[in-house]
C-alpha cells in the first residue's frame, strides 16, 4: 500500500481536494476547491508543497477550462492562460508549477479545445509518477546495502520512491530527518511517511545536522531540489546549504534529486528565492515561539554552490554538476 501522502491531491466531481499538509498527521482534513483561484489560494498558504502544487496546478487548470467550454476557442484559451499565470506566481522559486501549466496548455493547443485539459492533467500526473519512479531508482542504486541517511526537509515522491526501490533490491536504510522549521515538514511528513514505510527513522532539530554528520553515523546526506540550474547550483528548502558544507566538510556524500536540471535556468541568479512573511518563523503549529516585539525571516530556499553537491540524480541517471548539459543531449520530456 502506498504512503497516504503519495496521493494527496485528486480531482473529485466538481472540486481539487487537497490533503491539507500543515496539520497532518495529527489531523487528515483535505481542503476542497471548488476554482482556480481557491487552488491557487491553498498553494499560496502552504496547504499542499513540494510536488503537491505540482498535482495542484494540473488540476485547477481542469477546473478553470470547465468554465471556458462555452466559449469560443481562442477566447477560451486566452483566459485559461491567464488562469495558469495565476497558479505558476503563488510560488516562484519551484518551476514545477511552470512546467504542469505549460503541459495542459501544450494539450489543449494540439486538440483545439479546452476540453482536453482534463487530458493534459492526466498525462501530467501519470508522467510525474513515472519519472519520480526512475529517479528512486537511480537514487537507492547509490545508497548502501546497509546504512544511514540523513534528509532535509519533504522530498515526496522522490522519497518515497527512493524507499520502495532500496526495499526492493533489499537494502536496509534508515533515515535521520530534521525537523525542518518553521512548518516541520521533516517532522510531520518525512518522518511519519518513512515510519509508515517501515523504515527506522530518527528526527533531529535543525540545528543538530552538523553533528550528526561529525559523529560519522550517516552514509549519505539526499534532499529534493526545488531547482537544479544548469551550471549545478542546487535550490532546495532553506537549511540544505548549512548541510552541505557541513557534509563536505565531514566526507559524506550528498545527493540531490531533481527529475531535470533547469533550461531555463543557467546560473542562480536566474533563479527568484521565495521570502516569505517573516512572521511565519514567529510561530510553529499555530503557538508563537517568539514575542511580537521580534522581527522575522524568511527565506524559504537557500541555494548550495556545485562544489558541496556530490551528484545530482535526475530521471535519467546521475549526473555529476558540471554535467549537466549531458541530461538535455537527448528527446525533451
């Protein structure tokens, strides 16, 4: 049986039902969204993120074509694009959101009709889990067949792939998690999904990961990227730069997952990092942690230089950081 989050986003009737990630697992409350815009809205306030906006996007683009049926083809399309300009702005660090528009689109344009939306959601969704499959596996071949890895933050369906692939070949992994501030995403998704996998897993604070990387217990240091750039710079959740040096400095391997390095993307400054109110560091899980006469913030990616980055694992194959441009020399995807 597949981790509950693995599928927390579905199209449903009239409505996204997305599985609201910022108080699982304590509670399973899945937020309906009924347009486009509440999508967007539930990306924007971080009810679903990592490849769940992803899914998201995908289907806020169906439910914003239903309402375009009955016009005419041009007209249609013009303002389902505006529609996917709304849903790629809530986040634009992670060019998932990009890339899920630009496939439905991409459908509807070869049908001539914004019907064929619904076509372009599934061919996005089928091929998303497909790919993340590859990825796992190219992952778990790098892993011992008997050891410790340390994560960063929620890397979904890259992580959970990468689980089932090292459990297949019979590899016996256990997993140290941070507890990734200021929403715990290692804590509450990470951690809970590994243990539902039936993986050892321990969880640290965020501050303990160079330590633990000291103390000579883990194998391997493997996060997502939100972004890979072309010239190897690795964008993912803040904090994973701090774990990359400290790895490097420590002679532990890191990995990074990204299904593609980014085209679009030569170097980090085409990259835009996410600041996101600093208020949200204030707080953890609804209790403030700090008092209002203290300012906070937030930037919500941080960027490792190639140099701390020990192989960037994409859906076909694992690449060193300097090359890259060996992923694009074949058929885009």
């Amino acid at each position: 049986m597949e981790p509950v989050l693995a599928h927390s986003v579905r199209l449903d009737g009239d409505a996204v039902h997305v599985l609201d990630r910022r108080v699982f697992p304590f509670e399973r409350t899945w937020v309906r969204c009924e347009t486009v815009e509440e999508v967007a809205k539930a990306i924007e306030d971080m009810v679903t993120q990592s490849s769940g906006p992803y899914f998201a996007a995908l289907y806020g683009m169906v439910l914003a074509a239903r309402t375009l049926s009955d016009k005419p083809f041009a007209e249609a399309r013009e303002e389902l694009a505006r529609a996917g300009a709304l849903l790629e702005n809530t986040r634009r660090t992670n060019n998932a959101l990009r890339k899920a528009v630009a496939l439905v689109l991409e459908t509807v344009d070869t049908a001539g009709t914004v019907e064929a939306a619904a076509e372009g959601a599934r061919i996005g969704d089928e091929r998303y889990r497909e790919r993340s499959r590859r990825l796992g596996e190219y992952t778990a071949e790098l892993l011992p067949d008997d050891g410790c890895v340390l994560t960063h933050c929620w890397a979904d369906l890259y992580l959970t792939e990468t689980v089932s692939a090292a459990q297949r070949n019979g590899k016996r992994l256990r997993f140290v998690c941070t507890e990734t501030r200021p929403y715990l995403q290692g804590a509450r998704l990470t951690a809970e999904t590994l243990a539902e996998m039936g993986v050892e897993t321990t969880l640290i604070t965020d501050g303990m990961g160079a330590a633990v990387l000291q103390s000579g217990v883990v194998d391997a240091l493997v996060t997502a990227a939100d972004r890979v750039t072309m010239d190897g710079h690795v964008v993912n959740k803040v904090g994973t730069l701090g774990l990359a040096v400290a790895a490097h400095a420590f002679g532990v391997p890191f990995y990074a997952q990204v299904q593609a390095p980014d085209l679009g993307a030569s170097t980090k400054e085409d990259v835009p990092i996410e600041y996101r109110d600093g208020a949200e560091v204030l707080s953890t899980l609804g209790r403030p942690t700090a008092s209002q006469r203290v300012r906070g913030l937030y930037p919500a990616f941080d960027v490792t230089p190639p140099r701390f980055v020990t192989r960037i694992v994409t859906d076909r194959g694992v690449l060193a950081p300097d090359r890259l441009t060996d992923y694009h020399r074949g058929e885009e995807r």
